[in-house]
C-alpha cells in the first residue's frame, strides 16, 4: 500500500466524520462528498450499486412497517419496558441487550429507536444516569446488526466470505453472536459508573430545582 491509499482513507474516514457530527442527512452528504472526491479528483471507477443490499433493506423496512401497523411494535415496546422496570438498577446492562435482540430479529436499528424514550425515562426514575444505558443502548444495537441474519450487511458479508471461502452464513454466526454480545457486555461495563451519580450532579439537581413547582 503506498501513500495514495492512506490519503484516500484519510479523506474518506474524515467525511465520515464531518457527516457524522451532524447526522442523519449529514452522514449522508457526507458520504457523498467522500465519493465525490475521490471519483472526480483522484479518478476512481464508482462500483455497481448494490441492488441486492437495497432489496435487502426494502424487504426489512416493509417488514417492520407492518410489525409496526399491526400494533406488534408497540406490544414489544410493553414488554421490554416491564422487563427494564424489574430490575431498574440494571438497566445499564439490561437495555442494550434488549434493544439488540429487537435488531437481531428485524434486521434494523429503526426498532430500537422505539426503546431509547423507555429506557432514559427508567434510568432517570432508578437515579441512573441515562446517558450510561443510553450510550451502550445505541452501540449495542448498531453492532447487532452486524450479527443479525436478516440484516444486508450480513447478507453481503455473507456473499463475499462464501464466494472467496466457502464460508456459510451458520459459521458466520457462531462468530458474529458470541462476539457480539461480549462487546456488549464489555461496552456496558465501560460505561457503568461513567460520570457522578445523578444525587452528586450539581447540574441534575439544579434542572430538577427548576422543573419543580413552587407555592
């Protein structure tokens, strides 16, 4: 690998970044500009676009569209908030795995977004900083993804190692699951007694100060 190939991570990896400070469409656009300038300044060939991961992720879209319209989502939201609500003080290691096993299942992290409101408001009631179950929450159902036999980033992964190697998608998972949940085990574990306590925040309690009505 000579020089030119570290630039060109450099510029990609940097787009990435500036996109993903500002989300969403940003990720996107910056996503695009990557490519832009990689195609038109340092002359590389664009691939085919992948009409197989865009089937893929219609497919998955459409699917949890109509778990959502049947009302199953909203079942599934009730269920995990009663499981998150028996043992609160937990909820740091309890939350990512549910909302992984939600993106396990469905092939998306869409679903998971449904849970992020339940589990700050459980968090908070238990006097547990929400942004520790919420930061391994939101990692631990991005990497499930990687893991989820339904997902398009398994489906290509799957395609490639199986063309080159043979490897099937069974044996992918035997070292995708495991893998995945010890990185959310560990990532919960990173984040368990990340910053004060909510009763020693100057800051929570003046916000709660405030919040409470006067007589």
């Amino acid at each position: 690998m000579d020089a030119l190939f570290f630039i060109q991570l450099f510029i990609v990896l940097a787009c990435i970044g500036i996109g993903g400070r500002y989300g969403g469409m940003g990720l996107g656009a910056g996503g695009g500009l990557g490519v832009a300038i990689l195609v038109l300044g340092f002359g590389l060939k664009p691939s085919a676009p992948s009409i197989t991961a865009m089937l893929i992720i219609i497919c998955v879209i459409g699917a949890v569209s109509v778990l959502q319209a049947a009302g199953g989502l909203d079942y599934l939201v009730r269920v995990a908030e009663k499981l998150l609500r028996k043992k609160p003080q937990a909820i740091t290691f309890v939350a990512p795995i549910l909302t992984s096993i939600f993106t396990l299942f469905c092939g998306t992290t869409y679903v998971a977004f449904s849970l992020y409101p339940v589990v700050a408001e459980v968090a908070a009631e238990a006097k547990v900083r929400p942004e520790r179950a919420l930061s391994a929450t939101v990692i631990a159902a991005s990497v499930a993804v990687a893991a989820s036999p339904m997902s398009a980033a398994t489906a290509g992964m799957l395609a490639i190692l199986h063309e080159y190697a043979g490897i099937s998608l069974g044996q992918i998972l035997t070292i995708a699951l495991p893998s995945f949940f010890m990185a959310a085990i560990v990532t919960s574990f990173s984040v368990y007694k990340r910053g004060k306590e909510l009763e020693d925040d100057p800051e929570f309690q003046r916000r709660v100060a405030v919040m409470l009505p006067t007589y």
